[in-house]
C-alpha cells in the first residue's frame, strides 16, 4: 500500500496532540505503558532503531513510510498480516522529539485504520541513568470489526506494547524489557 495516497487525508480523531501533553481524552480506551529498557548510552542506538521504523519491522510489522525516518507530516502505513486478511494501519506522525535525553514520536489514525486515535512511543535517560520506553494511546474502534472485537483489540494493543519495549530494548544492546 503506497504511503503517499493518505497525505492529504486528515486524522480520524479531534484531540490531535494530546499524547504530547498528556491529557488523554475522555471517550477512549487509555494506555500508558513505561519500561526500562537499556542504560543511558543506548539512546541514540535505540532512538534511531525507533525513528527509522526498525522497531515496527522487528514486530512482524511492514512499515511503507513517506519519509525514511518519523518527522511531524510524515505518513507511516503498518501492514500486519498476508493476502487479503492483512490488516492496514495508515497514521500521520503528529509530533517528534530529539533531544539530549529523549527522543521519541507519536502518530496518529488516518482513514482505513482499524483503530481512531493516537500513539505515542517516548524514549528517555531517567534519574540515575536508566534508558526508558513510555507508549502512551488512546483508542477507540475505527472499524466495524474492531467494535465487535473490541476486547481482542485491547488485548492485542497491550501484547504489541510489550513487543515494542523488547524489540527497542534489543536495539538499546539489552535482553529484555522489564515494566517500570
């Protein structure tokens, strides 16, 4: 699926953003997941495994981008599955950060995905140097299969948390990513 037919389309949802500040909407199903994932020298390893979409890659995930790393704009299309039962996640990155000691982005929903909403994914050095992944969402069904499977929908977004923190962890030169 060609990225670049989703660029001019808009989010699926209102609250654009809001994983940056933090106030989640109401009216969604929140998440906020932290894991330590590595040591402080691992964040430009990790951050540039991350914003390049290898993360995305080591779930399974066949990320096709517009840009070849997350920039505000940038439309990223995530296909999980073969054939015609493959289910496509087109998302706009809202917002990105790179700093000393973090480094992260969030996109959010576009028409054809099977959720509404926004995800954000945060890696930052915490006091006494530990490497952390915060994923932050809030979703609702987009689609009429995902408002019939909504409880396998939620399972499945917590099992993904847990793969990307593992998946940046290895990345950041660790074994496994523990929650925080």
């Amino acid at each position: 699926m060609d990225p670049k037919r989703y660029l001019n389309v808009e989010p699926t949802y209102a609250d654009v953003g809001a994983t940056r500040t933090g106030n989640l909407p109401p009216g969604y199903h929140h998440l906020r997941r932290r894991y330590v994932v590595g040591e402080a020298p691992a964040l430009g390893r990790a951050a540039d495994a991350l914003l390049t979409w290898r993360v995305h890659a080591a779930l399974g995930l066949r990320p096709r981008a517009t840009a070849p790393r997350a920039t505000p704009g940038a439309v990223v299309v995530n296909r999980l599955g073969i054939g015609p039962l493959a289910l496509t996640a087109p998302c706009r990155i809202i917002w990105t950060v790179e700093e000393e000691d973090r480094a992260g982005f969030a996109y959010g929903t576009l028409p054809g995905h099977p959720e509404s909403g926004e995800e954000s994914f945060l890696l930052e050095v915490a006091p006494g140097g530990k490497l952390t992944l915060t994923v932050t969402a809030f979703t609702r069904p987009g689609r009429w299969y995902s408002r019939l499977g909504r409880p396998v929908m939620i399972l499945a977004q917590n099992f993904f948390c847990g793969r990307y923190a593992a998946a940046v962890r290895r990345y950041a030169g660790g074994a496994n990513a523990m929650e925080a």
